[in-house]
C-alpha cells in the first residue's frame, strides 16, 4: 500500500520527526524567519525551508513576507485534529496512571505498617 503525502492532512505532516521539532521551535507564537529556525533545529537551509513548505500546505504554520525575508508562525488551531484523535486515549493513561499512584501509596503503607511492626518487636533494653 503507498503511503500517503506528506501533504495530505496535518496527520501525514507531522509524522515526520524533523517538522515536530520545528513546530516546538514555532510554539512561542511569535514570527521566525527560515534562518531562525535553522539555528534552533541545526538542519540546513534547504531542508528546514522545505518542512515549512509541508507544513504550511497543511496549514499548521503561516507565513508573511517582510522585505526580504518569509517569516513563519504556528498556526496551532491546525493541529486540534491531532488534539482531538490523541484525546480519546486519555482514559487509558488517566486509568494507568491512576493505578500507578494506588501500587505507590499502598506501598508506602506497607512500608510505614512493616517499620511500625519490626519497631514494636524489638525487645527493650
């Protein structure tokens, strides 16, 4: 089965590991130009220009020219799709985490309870 461009929707967009990177760098909201951005993410310049490219079809990030230079800002409404898919599996980390917290407590019970017993038996002296 191939694959589906990069292009296609935000999903597609953001698989790649690079382009989440510069979306952290972006995340500011404030405006960076392409060399900015490359300084963050130490790729060369043709590499980041183009993840922007991707990303800016999908609609995750703007861009305004000013003067010479294009300057890049996260558009983060864009990724509430990827927001709203990655939410229906919250319960199972709330659960998980919740059941992690419940084994920590109990242990430091059984912690308090086991030092409060060999403390009882020690013999007086």
């Amino acid at each position: 089965m191939a694959r589906a461009a990069t292009t296609t929707d935000v999903f597609n967009a953001i698989a790649e590991p690079r382009r989440r990177q510069i979306i952290g760098v972006l995340n500011d909201g404030r405006e960076w130009s392409v060399g900015d951005v490359v300084l963050r993410v130490k790729l060369a310049q043709p590499a980041v220009s183009k993840h922007l490219g991707v990303l800016r079809k999908v609609g995750v990030v703007t861009v305004a020219k000013r003067g010479q230079h294009r300057m890049y800002r996260l558009n983060a409404a864009q990724l509430k799709p990827v927001h709203d898919w990655v939410k229906t599996y919250e319960q199972y980390w709330t659960y998980q985490i919740s059941r992690i917290k419940e084994r920590a407590e109990q242990k430091a019970l059984d912690r308090i309870w086991l030092a409060s017993e060999e403390q009882a038996e020690e013999p007086e002296k």
